[in-house]
C-alpha cells in the first residue's frame, strides 16, 4: 500500500539533543552513527500506514556516485527491531497518518553529508542528514568511556596551547569554535578537497568510515604544501602578505577565510596553528582530539634517530638537524584494528609540513604506545615522531683543518613536559609518561652510584671535570634590561685557564637564530681547583627590543675552551621574556540571550610607545562566531590600553572569552576569561 506524504520531519531538535550535535544547531539533521534517531512522516489526508501492509524501502547514499558494494549507498525495508550490523528502519506507530520511523546506522559506516530517500516504486527524497562518528558508542571506533573525557575532547570549543621553554612554559588561549556556524560545512568540504576524492570520489568516501584514513586526509588538508589545503606554513619572520602566525587566537578564522575565498591558501600558520585547526575539524567530526606541546622537540632530517649539531671554531651553528624551542601536533583517539592488538587509543598526528609520508606533506596517526616502546615499523610514521621526543643530540666542532671533534652530547635534551590541557580544568596535563620512559634507566642509576666520584662531588651531585652552565635572573620582563651568567666549576685537581664565548642572541621557537643581542668574545679566565667562576653578561632592551620575535626567546650560547688538554665545553639555554597579563574584568551578570560587557585592560611594560594598538575578541557562543577588534591608538611607556567590549551570550555552559592585544613592538599577547553563563 503506496503512502502519500506530506511532509518529513526529520525531528531535528530531539536528534540532534540524543545525539550530542545540538552545539551545531536545531535547524538540520545532524546525528552520530550507531545510535538510532527518529524521522516522522505526515501522510495526506486519506492516507493511512498500517504495518504489515504498507511497504516502502529507505535509501542513504553518500558521494558523487554511491554504490552498495563501497557502503556508500544502503536500501533497507522495515524491521521489527534495530540492526546492529547494517542500516536498519522499524517503526511502532499504530494505523494513522502520522508514522515515527526509527532510523539505525552500523557504528562503522562512512561519516559525512547523506541524502535519504523514500522508494515505493516511485523516489521521494525525504532530505538530508550528517552523519558523524560516535564517542559514545561502544562498537564504535572512537569510543571514548568517560563523559568527562568526551565533554573535553570533543564537546569543549575551547582550550590551552602551551609555548615558551622547559623552564618557563606558558598557557595561550585557543577557541576551536566546532560547532560556531558553518564550521561542520567546512570541515566536511575540507575532506571533498582532498586529492583523493578528486581521483575516486567513491573510494574517498568510502574511506571516511575509518578515523585512522580521515585523520591522516585532515593532517594533509589542514597544510598547503601539496593540495588546496588550509594553511600555508612561514617561519621567516616576514607576513607582510598575510596574517603574523602568532596573531591567531581561533580556527573560525582561519577556516572561514579559506572556504570563503574557494579555498586559497591562508597565510600564515606555524605549528600550533596547524594543531588547533586540526583539532577544531577532528573534533567537529566527532573524533575524540587534544593538542599537544613537546618541549625540546627534535626534527630528525635523515631519518637516523640523531640530531647533529654542527659548529665551526667561533660557536657558530652550520648543522641541518635542529632541535625546536617546542613543538605542537595532536592526539586523536580511535581503535587500530589494521594492528596487532595493544595499540588502541591515543594517536599522534603531526598537521605541520616537515617531511612527507606516502609522498604527502602529513604525519600519522601513530599509537603513542609504539613510539614509547620504539616499535617503528608501525603505522604512520613512527620514526619521525620516535625521534621528536627520544632522539639523542651529538655536538662537534668543525676545526679549520676540516677535522671533527666531539665536544659532547646528551640523550636527555629532547622530549621534555609533553603537555596538554587537563581534562575539565585549566591546569596543565604532563604526559611525557605516554610517550616515553622516564630518562635514566634503573641500569644507568646503579653505575653512576658506583662511579668513583669524589665524596664531596657526591654530596653536591656534580661530576668530576670542568662544568659549565648557564643561570639566569629570576625577572625577565620584556621591556627590561637583566644579567644572565656563565658559571664554570673547575672540579678536578689542577687549575684551569680557559678560553670563553659567550653570547645571546635572538631565536624563533623552531629553533632558528637571528641577531645577536650581546656577547662576550675570547675572554681568558682563570679558574682556581674545587673553584666555581661567574661571568656576566648585560642583556638590554635596546640591544634586544628591534630584533625580538613574537615568540619573545633568546637563545644563550656559552662555550669554553679548555687550553691544556684543548677540550671544548658547550651549555646552552634558552629563555622566553614574560609578556604582561591582560586583565579581563566582567562588568554584570552572565546570563544567556542578556547583554554583557567585559572590561580589558593591559599595562604597556616598554620604555617607549606602543602604536597601532589593538584588542581581538572571541569566544565561542559569546560573540557570534566573530572576532571583535578595537583600535585603541597610541600607549604610552607605563601606561594602560583599556576596551570595554559589549557581547551577548547564545548558551549557556561554561564559554571561553579570548583576548589577543597587538601592536607595533609587542604582539602575541593572550588573556582569556572562562564565564559561566546562567538561564
């Protein structure tokens, strides 16, 4: 018995609530595979369902060219109960003209935009729905346990990135904004430009039921370095074509601006940028995703798990390998069934363009396990990020007779304070424990214990030999002029006269130098037995204050040269001048569709003006998906740049308010507020 209907009602409001996609709106269909969802039909007058009589199949089709045998098109009829292992349509609804149709998706089928279709003979599209992947399906292969966790990993619009260096590591605000509008278009158009849906659409789609081929398509996509992808990498210092990397504060942005402008490239991003666009359009997916930050992260360029630090006799670095101040990518969380077992959960995936992998600019995702246990023969790019976070570092000297020698190394210079942000908090999450074991095995500790130290070096924990290291002042503002100190302990038997450079200089955080900012050259220093000598050096902002990055590091270089025997020593450190906090005060009650204001404030910490001063604002589900900015003129050394920005709140929940400030000599600078928004 032919229906004839009136009209569908995808019951998107119910759906999408059930299904955990109401962030992206009530006005379409938008569910998540392997939970049913409920479609009504309004028959015409006349018109009468009645089960067992009325027949009719459904048909859902993804792509360009769907076909049954790809699973990228399904025809199923009506069933007593949902199916578990294929698209699946039951209904209880008594005789009448108005039928509830329970819909069922397998928990593996491609994720993406589906048409659904009404075949009695004669087609009647009923319209259109999403489908996205399931952390809260068990069966599907990103389910995730924990409500908290998924509350973070795929629900939060909002979180940190952390920068700076080992010793001062700093949290940046970052709004992922998923579920701000137009974002899961985007995203699902950013997988339609990839190449391979150019070359087999079908194939493409088809694909997209793994989260293991989506993510590796999203690591390529989110790079331009050899598709149409979203971001074009630059650490040259030099954006007058585009936008500064460190100006960034949200993925709506920069999403928006490349699908609007039919997707040309956006300039510029560096490598948090890169991670928090992937994690925005993984996390829109419904992939469980989280940013991630390893200090003294090392880009291994020959593949050989070394990092080899070149230097002529003036200290001067001439290697290929290098070692970044930090380096940012992303875990995403899935199941690996193309594994052994064991390998399930945590995934990293690098979106930054370094080296290519199957010919394309993308790295992962790799089970954190293998890189822990240094299996690297597993899938994707385990040796790359293997040597990120474990490679060893071998320093030589180039001598002018083209002889090489040794001046040291270390096995524990790189992978440090892996981080991420803490689920359901702002506290910082260390989990260099996932990555890698602890540095200094049981084995290592047990022979330095039987090393013949002398007593005394035993106590203060020092070894024998001429030591060097660098020490800094604890206040390092930027705007200020500070000492730092070359210190050389002589513990052996004899005195010691050494040759000493010591110098600082300007560095972007991928580990890049630039100019020199002060220096101490070819200093003799006499060094007494069992004695420690301290050397100064002045470093001022005029010196500092034209050349300084947004990234506010100086890299610190000593080297001393032992005369008799000619040993070289080598200490370096790097430090990241504090920026001054932006001050976010709220004036009134947060309450949702009410107007609220913030007032925003920042005290000028340089000796001279600041010109073109700006404040970007944003926050998901506070400012409408738009990034507010305020001209605020010229600051005076000293003095404060004020805003009083006026939003209105769409929801309520707990939001992030991200404030960014901008000007001629100081940039970079990240405030934000979290405000729980009330009925």
């Amino acid at each position: 018995k032919t229906l004839d209907i009136e009209r569908c009602d995808l019951e998107s409001r119910i759906n999408n609530t059930t299904h955990h996609t109401d962030q992206n709106g009530i006005d379409r269909l938008i569910v998540r595979r392997g939970l049913p969802f409920t479609i009504t039909l309004h028959l015409r007058s006349g018109s009468q369902f009645e089960a067992g009589v009325s027949t009719f199949r459904l048909i859902v089709e993804i792509g360009p060219l769907p076909k049954e045998q790809s699973g990228t098109k399904s025809t199923f009829s009506l069933t007593d109960s949902a199916l578990k292992t294929a698209w699946s349509v039951s209904t209880n609804s008594p005789p009448g003209n108005v039928v509830s149709l329970s819909v069922s998706s397998p928990p593996d089928v491609p994720i993406g935009l589906y048409s659904l279709t009404l075949d009695q003979g004669q087609k009647v599209k009923l319209g259109e729905f999403v489908l996205l992947f399931n952390p809260w399906c068990a069966k599907d292969a990103v389910y995730m346990e924990e409500e908290r966790d998924r509350q973070e990993y795929v629900l939060s619009q909002a979180g940190l990135i952390y920068k700076g260096t080992t010793k001062r590591i700093k949290a940046s605000p970052w709004t992922f904004g998923q579920f701000e509008p137009g974002m899961l278009d985007i995203c699902l158009k950013l997988l339609d430009e990839n190449p391979k849906y150019s070359s087999d659409a079908d194939a493409d789609c088809s694909g997209r039921r793994n989260p293991v081929y989506v993510t590796r398509v999203i690591s390529a996509m989110i790079n331009s370095n050899d598709d149409k992808g979203v971001l074009v990498g630059n650490w040259s210092g030099d954006y007058d074509d585009g936008v500064r990397p460190s100006h960034w504060t949200d993925s709506v942005a920069i999403l928006h601006q490349w699908a609007d402008n039919c997707c040309q490239r956006v300039r510029y991003g560096q490598c948090w940028v890169f991670a928090a666009v992937a994690c925005t359009v993984s996390r829109a997916l419904g992939i469980p995703c989280r940013v991630v930050t390893n200090f003294g992260s090392a880009h291994d360029t020959n593949s050989n798990l070394l990092i080899e630090f070149l230097y002529d006799e003036d200290g001067n670095d001439i290697s290929d390998d290098s070692v970044w101040n930090f380096h940012v990518w992303v875990d995403n969380w899935m199941a690996r069934p193309d594994l052994d077992a064991g390998y399930d959960g945590w995934q990293a995936s690098d979106p930054t363009p370094q080296e290519k992998s199957e010919g394309v600019f993308c790295c992962g995702p790799v089970p954190l396990k293998a890189i822990k246990e240094g299996e690297l023969n597993l899938k994707y790019d385990a040796p790359f990020v293997f040597a990120e976070v474990n490679a060893d570092v071998v320093e030589y000297v180039k001598l002018t007779n083209g002889r090489m020698v040794k001046m040291g190394g270390s096995s524990i210079d790189v992978g440090h304070f892996i981080s991420t942000k803490a689920v359901g908090s702002d506290e910082r999450h260390d989990i260099t424990h996932l990555y890698k074991h602890p540095e200094g095995s049981l084995q290592e500790r047990e022979v330095f214990e039987r090393a013949k130290h002398h007593h005394e070096l035993q106590q203060k924990g020092e070894e024998p030999g001429l030591k060097v290291k660098i020490k800094v002042s604890p206040d390092m503002d930027i705007g200020a002029d500070f000492d730092v100190f070359a210190v050389v302990t002589n513990n052996t038997e004899a005195d010691k006269t050494c040759r000493v450079m010591f110098y600082a200089r300007i560095v972007s955080y991928d580990g890049k130098p630039g100019a020199n900012c002060g220096f101490i050259e070819d200093l003799t220093m006499e060094v007494p037995t069992g004695k420690e000598k301290r050397l100064p050096l002045r470093l001022e902002y005029v010196d500092y204050g034209d050349t300084i990055t947004s990234d506010r590091l100086i890299q610190l270089v000593l080297i001393v040269i032992e005369s008799s025997p000619r040993e070289f020593h080598k200490a370096k450190r790097t430090i990241v001048l504090e920026n001054p906090d932006i001050a976010i005060k709220l004036l009134g009650e947060p309450r949702v569709n009410q107007k609220l204001s913030a007032q925003i404030s920042l005290q000028n910490p340089l000796p001279e003006p600041l010109q073109n001063c700006f404040f970007s604002v944003i926050g998901a589900s506070l400012t409408d998906g738009k990034l507010l900015i305020q001209n605020v003129g010229t600051v005076g050394p000293k003095q404060e740049a004020k805003y009083t920005v006026e939003f209105t709140p769409t929801s309520t929940g707990s939001r992030t308010l991200t404030v960014d400030f901008d000007s001629d000599k100081l940039s970079n600078i990240k405030g934000y507020l979290n405000i729980e928004i009330k009925e």
